[in-house]
C-alpha cells in the first residue's frame, strides 16, 4: 500500500466537507472555526484557564486573545478568579456558549457515524489509528490537564 499527491487532496477535501457543516451552524452565530474550538474545548473542561487553553488549543496567549474576547462579550463564555490563583482567570461556558457548541459539534458528529455505519468498524479502527499518529506531535506538546479530551 502506497500513499501518494491524490491521499493529501482527499484528506483536504474531507476537511473541508467536516468543518464546512459545523461553519454553517457558527455563521449563524457571527462566528468561526476558532471560537467553535474554544467553546469546544471550554465546555469539556469546565474552570480551565486561559493559560491551559492556549495550549490546549496549540496557540499563544495573545492569539486566543481577540477570539477570546469576542465570546466573553457576546456571553458564550464567562471568566472569573481560578480557586488555585487569583491571579489566573478561570473560564466556563455560559447555557448559550454550550447551546452553540452542541449545535456544531452535533452535526459533526452524525456525519462521522454516518460515514463509519457505512464504512464498518474495520474502517473506523484504521481511521482512529492514523488519526493517533498524525495527532502525536500535538498530543505530546498537550498539557496534561486537557489530555482527557482524547484519551478513553
């Protein structure tokens, strides 16, 4: 078995056709892939901080920040003192920011067990397996406290 230039083109395309459903849901939000992620994230990790998700989310603290506020403002997302330091902010998902990220995420979801009842569980088996091991790099440099978000 070979992998050749058609594989990256059909990885790309799939992307494409599995972000573009949960796009969708956030255009009616006013919002994006970023923000779908960080509420992703916030809504599975309830008190995170805002150092914890940058690197969950493999961007710096200053990259987070627009996206960030732009949540904060529209109540998706609340900060507030972290119990460990009152100098971290600790963040949440407001009923809206998780309402919107179900919205998304759910539709990703059936796509996939789509796809899967279609493909058998021998495809689903081979898929998580690439998917590990093109997600190690990223998953080595995860901070541990946002580990869960994959592992079973």
């Amino acid at each position: 078995m070979s992998i050749d230039e058609r594989d990256i083109a059909l990885f790309f395309l799939g992307w494409r056709g599995f972000v573009d459903t949960a796009d969708t849901v956030l255009a009616e939000y006013e919002l994006g892939r970023v923000d779908h992620r960080i509420l992703y994230v916030v809504v599975r990790q309830p008190g995170i901080t805002v150092s914890q998700l940058a690197g969950a989310l493999g961007i710096s603290r200053q990259a987070l920040h627009r996206p960030l506020s732009g949540l904060l403002r529209r109540s998706y997302v609340t900060r507030s003192a972290s119990p460990r330091s009152g100098r971290e902010r600790a963040l949440s998902a407001t009923t809206a920011g998780k309402s919107v990220e179900r919205a998304a995420t759910s539709l990703q979801l059936t796509q996939l067990e789509q796809v899967v009842a279609t493909a058998g569980p021998v495809a689903l088996a081979g898929w998580r397996a690439v998917m590990r091991g093109l997600a190690e790099p990223a998953f080595a440099a995860t901070p541990p406290s946002t580990r869960h978000l994959i592992e079973s």
